[in-house]
C-alpha cells in the first residue's frame, strides 16, 4: 500500500457512536484489499485510516487508527486492551507453594456471530456448506483469513435480540490503544449516569486527558501527512460536553489540521422520562454551538424527524425495513451513510483533503451542515445513471440524515453530493443512433455531467462539488438484514418487483449509496428551532439538576445566544422563506 497517504485518526465518543463506528469500520474491513506486494489498487486508501503494526511476537496487524471512548460496563465481552497483544498467562511469578482456590466470573454470554468468530481464529472449521469456494488469503492479523472467512460466510445471523452493546457485532481487531473506558460513569444502571452537558465538559481533566493526550501521541506521531481527525459523538448524553472540550483541544493542539466532527442521536433511548427528554434536548443544543465552534465543521447525524422535543416520524427509506427504535438497525443505516460521506478524503487518486471539504461548505462561519442520502440510490440493474436520475426528475431521492428538512426553493451555500457504487452500471446513455435521447440528461458525456445537471436542476445557481466512484459500500455479516426484496444482490433494483408478502433480502452483497452536504438558509430555521426549544424547556423548572452539574446559569444562556446569532448567519437576505423564518424569529 504504497503512494502518497494523508492519514486520518478517528475519535468515537459515546454508546452509540461506537455503534454507528462499530458498523463504518466492519464495512471498511469487508472493502479491505490488503496485497503488501502491489503498487496499489481500488480506489479507497485504506491507509487514511488503518494503520500497519507488529506484535511481540512478529506477527504484522492492521487496525484502525482509532479511539474509542465509553462507560463502565459498556464492554461486555470485548477486553479493553484487544487480543492481538495479549502475551498470555504468566504463571512463573507464582511462590505460594500451599492449595490454592480461585473463583473465576463466568464471562458473558457470546451471540452466534462473536462465537463463529472464536471458531475461525482457534482454527476450528465451520461446516463448509458455510462457505462459497474462494481461495483463502493471507495477510496481517485482523485482514486474515479469519474476517476472510466471514466475507464468505452464508450464514443468516439474527441478531436483533443479542445485540446489547457495540461490541456483539465487531468484527476487526483493535490496538490496545483504541479502547478507553470511563471509570466514573456506569453505562448501565440509574446511578452515576453521564447525562448532563457540564458532567462531560469536567471530566476532561486530570487523568483523562492524560490518557487522552497519550493516545492522541501515539497514533499521530506515526503519521507521515496528518490531514485531520473525524469525530463522532454522541449529542443527547453528556459526551457532547466531552466531545466540546475534546474538539477544542485538538483545535489548540492540531491547528491547521481538519476537524470534522459528526453529532450523533438515536431516534430513541431505552428508559427514557420526560425530564430525560428535556436533558438530550439541552445537550444537542449545547453540543450543537460548542462542537460546531471549535471544528472544521459540525454535521449532526440521525433518523429523527427532527431535534425538538417532539419528533415526526423517522424518514421511511423506500427500499429499507428497519427498526429505528433498534440502535443495531438505526446505526447500520448512519455508517452506510457516512461510508459515503468520508469518501472525498479518502481515495487513493484525486482525495479532496479535510481542509478543502470544510472549505468548500462552511463559508462566513456556518460551520453546521446537514446531511442527506439516498441509502441505497434507487438504480435499475443494467440501466443507466442517467435512467436513474430521469425516474427521480419530480423530487430528490434522498431522505434527511440531520433531522434537517431540505429547503424547497433551491437555495444553498455550498453542496458536496458522492454517488458511491455505480460499479458496473453505465454512467451515460448508450441510445442507439437517430434514436431521440428521453430526456436532458440522455445527451451528456460523462457521469460528472449527469450528476451535476440533474442537481443543478433542484439548485440552479448554487455552488456544487460532487465524486463519483464505482466501488460499492461491501456488506458482510454481522450487517443487519434490512433490505428490501426488490433489490438484487448487488443492491440494484429488479426488474421485476416481488410480490408484497416477500421476505427482506438477507444475500444483498453491496449497495450503491447517493450523498449530500449542504450548507444553506434552511439551517437558519432548524437552528432557531433548536434554540427556541431549548430556551422554552425553561431549565431551571423542568430539570434543575442539569444546572447542578457544573454549569453556570449565566454560561447556558449566553450559550442560546451564541445559538441564536449562529443561526442568523445562515439569513439569505435576497428573501423567501428563509428571511419569513429570520423575522419570526426576532418577533419571539
């Protein structure tokens, strides 16, 4: 894996970040192409985010180049220092030489997937009806023919009812750097919850941020061309307060570096009470500013209707049955997203850095952007894009990834869309001669004109940068099944539908994947919404302790201030709905 790399190193900061990570690094483990002796091929650089190592004992690994933060308990079967430097029981320092009794905890309980998974590294073969015919491979731990086997693997698991934490479906190695665990809060339980903005802004002091910093050294040090960290963060919990002091030490520490920062929210939480409600509705407000401030720029990312306190119906996908109300279903759903998303800095030929991205989307300050994506692009096999595009000529394909509804009047800022997974498709119209082209789009040359013509017909003068790139976002087990039957194994729509009462697609290998950042006058409302939110859950009443917690009345309304011009940058004064908006906000 040779050639120019601009490394990345990913922070995940929370229970479900490390759900939406766990699910966008199991998918670049499937997209892996490991030959140490090639030149270099595919077009993602697996580089930019894995990192290349050696154990003790000689043995060359390949894990991502990450962090990982969460609570006590949140682990369950996963050691905190991995398995891939483990030097095995020490038994030669034992003296006692009189009867000894040991009380061993039995470990907790190993679904099918974490147990196959144990099988394939002990050397143990599972029964070959399992497997196609391939030819295994070999390569550093963690890309060996054990994460090899499971890409071949036919085996249909389920399991929605055994996924309790993030670690039930991880399926790569990790450094023994990655893991951190939070010791002063319990993942589990009523007591000693982090659930407040200032809990999480304290807690980086002292020895986290030592531990934090020692991390931060290792994985940075060992970059040649550092282009930036990607944090995702949890919104709604008090790692958004962690998340606000992590982005800024990393802008005073890294500057000049990108900081793309992800905000995170499920559709909803287990155990949830109205006085939680208000709790998750002050950190996303608070994360929103703080995170947002002190990073290249701030997507929030969910299948909530909306941020509010009250929130529509999850953005039905017309070719996904999932269960929003499972964090397994919602956060497979984000990470295809975001696989697509990440793209722009992650290629191996023509890689837009961080830098540039940000650049590209956060003007005069608006460092909040919203997310769209058609998951997966609704593309007819063996048909063309510009058939595809031509079907969508009557709205847009995609649904919101921010709780941000798309503005009506074509108006943007700045727009990155990435179409991920044409492979095979033809990009262009292949009429045969004297035959009139149905539409536009049928007489352009080259996808990249397609595409853009058919944006610039929703956004007619608004800024767009747009990639496509053929490879496909590859799904291997544990990804959940999800897809709807009209779909092909490679994620294209059939040709014939089935019937209604068909079953979801459980051997849909890959899927195209249409994306798109978006700075523009909608954020003003959506910003001012959660603001005015924010500012009538009147905190002091409805959660007094959420003040109790380290932070100062006077700071959490100059914050919804800061909120409030935040969002008026994001005024259009040439008029429409966004100034409408603008004016009712200051009449409040």
């Amino acid at each position: 894996m040779s050639g120019l790399c601009r490394e990345v190193v990913t922070l995940q900061l929370g229970h479900y970040s490390n759900f939406v990570g766990t699910h966008w690094w199991n998918l670049q483990d499937a997209g892996l192409s490991y030959d140490p002796d090639s030149s270099g091929s595919g077009e993602i650089q697996s580089d930019v985010v894995f990192r290349e190592g050696q154990t003790p004992g000689g043995h060359v690994t390949y894990t991502p180049r990450l962090i990982a933060m969460d609570l006590k308990g949140s682990l369950r079967t996963l050691r905190q220092e991995g398995s891939l430097y483990d030097p095995g029981k020490d038994t030669s320092a034992v003296s006692w030489e009189g009867s000894l009794v040991m009380h061993k905890e039995s470990p907790p309980e190993k679904n099918s997937f974490l147990e196959d998974l144990d099988k394939m590294e002990q050397g143990e073969i599972l029964a070959e009806a399992d497997f196609s015919p391939q030819p295994r491979r070999s390569g550093p731990l963690g890309v060996d023919s054990v994460n090899r086997q499971l890409d071949r693997a036919r085996r249909g698991y389920r399991l929605e009812g055994s996924v309790r934490v993030w670690s039930d479906f991880l399926r790569i190695h990790l450094h023994p750097r990655t893991v951190a665990v939070i010791h002063q809060y319990n993942h589990d339980g009523e007591a000693q919850r982090l659930e407040a903005f200032g809990q999480g802004e304290a807690l980086l002091q002292g020895a986290l941020l030592e531990e934090l910093e020692d991390r931060l050294h290792f994985f940075v040090e060992e970059c040649d061309y550092l282009q930036g960290f990607q944090l995702f963060c949890d919104l709604e919990d008090g790692f958004a307060g962690l998340g606000s002091k992590v982005t800024e030490m990393l802008r005073d520490s890294y500057g000049g570096r990108g900081i793309l920062t992800w905000g995170l929210a499920p559709v909803t939480h287990p155990g949830s009470t109205p006085v939680k409600d208000v709790y998750h509705l002050l950190n996303r407000a608070l994360g929103t500013l703080h995170m947002s401030s002190h990073s290249s720029f701030f997507c929030p990312l969910t299948l909530r209707g909306r941020l509010g306190r009250r929130a529509p119906s999850p953005p039905a996908f017309p070719h996904l049955n999932y269960d929003a109300s499972l964090w397994y279903h919602s956060s497979s759903v984000l990470a295809l997203a975001l696989d697509a998303l990440t793209v722009p800095y992650r290629l191996r030929s023509n890689s837009v850095p961080m830098w540039q991205l940000a650049d590209a989307l956060a003007v005069s300050g608006r460092k909040v952007v919203a997310a769209y994506g058609a998951v997966p692009f609704p593309m007819m096999h063996g048909s063309s894009l510009p058939d595809a595009l031509s079907s969508c000529a009557e709205a847009l394909p995609w649904k919101p990834l921010s709780a941000c509804p798309e503005g009506g009047d074509g108006r943007c800022y700045g727009q990155w869309a990435t179409l991920r997974g044409y492979e095979g498709q033809k990009l262009v119209s292949s009429l045969p001669p004297g035959t009139e082209p149905p539409s536009p789009l049928h007489r352009l040359h080259s996808g990249e004109d397609v595409l853009a013509a058919y944006l610039h017909s929703f956004y007619p003068s608004s800024p767009l940068a747009l990639q496509l790139t053929s490879t496909p976002s590859r799904l291997t087990p544990p990804f959940p099944h999800i897809f709807s039957p009209a779909l092909s194994e490679r994620g294209f729509l059939l040709g014939q539908p089935p019937p209604p009462e068909a079953p979801p697609v459980s051997a849909v290998s890959s899927v195209p994947v249409l994306t798109s950042l978006q700075s523009g006058p909608v954020l003003e409302s959506w910003l001012s919404e959660l603001q005015r939110g924010a500012d009538a859950a009147h905190v002091r009443r409805a959660a007094p302790s959420f003040l109790s917690q380290g932070l100062e009345l006077a700071d959490y309304q100059e914050a919804l201030e800061q909120l409030r011009r935040l969002a008026r940058r994001y005024r259009d004064d040439s008029g429409g709905a966004a100034r409408s908006s603008s004016s009712e906000d200051d009449e409040d």
